[in-house]
C-alpha cells in the first residue's frame, strides 16, 4: 500500500466526515481531481448541493485540482446567480412563469464569464463563499468565513471579505520550484516515498528530491 485508495468514498472508514469528492460528483460540469476532500460531519457525501445556481445550459464549470483539503460550509455561486444589469430591473421576470417567459434573456445579454477554477494543493477553510469566475491558485489558503471574489494568486494565505491576499506563503524561488515540480501529479509510490519532505518544515527537503 502506498497511502489511501483515491477511488474510495472515505479514504479512511472510520472518518466518515471527510469524502473523497471526486468519487460522489454526478453533474458533468464539476470536475474534480484526485485525493481532494471535502470534511463535513453532517453529509461529508453531498459536496454538490454547495454548488449553487449551476446550470448546465449555461456551460460554465467548477475546475478543482488533486489534494486539495474543502471544510464544510463552502459555497461555490456559479454564473447562473447573474441577473441581467444592462436593463432598467435587473428582477428576473422569466422565472416567475404565468406569461412573463417572454422577457427570457438570452445568453449573450447576460454577465456569464466563464468557469471558476480552484488549483491543486489548496485549503479552503470553513463557510468561504468563493464567487464565479475566481481562479484559487495552486498551494493557496483560504481562511475561514472569507468571500472569495477575485482570483487569488498561488501558494498566497488570503482572508476576509472580500478575500484579500495577506501574505505569500513561501518566498518567490520556492514558489516557482514547486508549481515546476507539480508533485501531486506523482504517483501514489513516489508521494509516499516523499511523505516527510512534502510534510516537512525544513523547506529545503523538498528541493533534495530526485
């Protein structure tokens, strides 16, 4: 064994609080890489249902990279929340039915801008709203109760809301050895065979791999 099975529910049985996402998505238009958890205790197994406004004639995606670690009570707002700003209301009348359908926009009258992509490696802590469209770059931290309403660059500790960036986690060299490395794209031997260099505070193990 080297490490959990990435194709499992709950990587470990005996924590049913923590879910492999991944392996419970049923939307094609979220797609989430491997090893990456969302922890909540009530339904650790309905990550989608934090996945608001998203739909699929719409066409927009929610991107997740590998090994990134979700606390409960996230809330990622997809496009569909946009109402149309270039008219006098922006009311959406269409949805009400009962004859006001005709007034339906079109795609292209509304603010859709594209997918909201999150990297790989990244903490998203507890009740972070992340907004459409934000890109979340890989090793970031989100802290808690933050609203995520535009693009936060990689290996960077942002709060508040909205999010600001408050500090770079490691200094620029470092930063640009590991987005070269890409080690959670490794396979399962070579990260467990690297288990204390990736969990080290003595940065400098990580630049020793081979």
């Amino acid at each position: 064994m080297f490490g959990p099975n990435p194709d499992a529910v709950h990587p470990n049985e005996n924590l049913k609080n923590v879910c492999y996402i991944k392996n419970t998505i049923t939307r094609p238009n979220i797609i989430v890489g491997e090893y990456t958890y969302y922890d909540d205790p009530e339904n650790s197994e309905d990550f989608e249902s934090h996945v608001t406004h998203h739909y699929e004639f719409i066409g927009d995606k929610l991107i997740i990279g590998k090994f990134c670690a979700i606390a409960k009570g996230v809330e990622f707002i997809m496009n569909g929340a946009n109402h149309r700003m270039n008219s006098i209301s922006t009311y959406p009348f269409n949805i009400m039915g009962n004859g006001w359908e005709k007034s339906t926009p079109k795609l292209d009258e509304l603010p859709l801008k594209g997918d909201t992509i999150v990297g790989n490696d990244v903490w998203i802590g507890q009740n972070v709203t992340v907004m459409p469209v934000v890109h979340i770059g890989n090793g970031s931290i989100i802290g808690a109760y933050s609203v995520v309403a535009s693009d936060i660059p990689p290996y960077c500790v942002a709060v508040g809301n909205p999010c600001k960036v408050v500090k770079q986690r490691f200094d620029d060299s470092l930063v640009e050895y590991l987005l070269n490395l890409k080690w959670w794209d490794w396979d399962a031997e070579k990260i467990f065979k690297n288990l204390e260099a990736l969990t080290s505070a003595d940065l400098s193990k990580i630049e020793k791999i081979k």
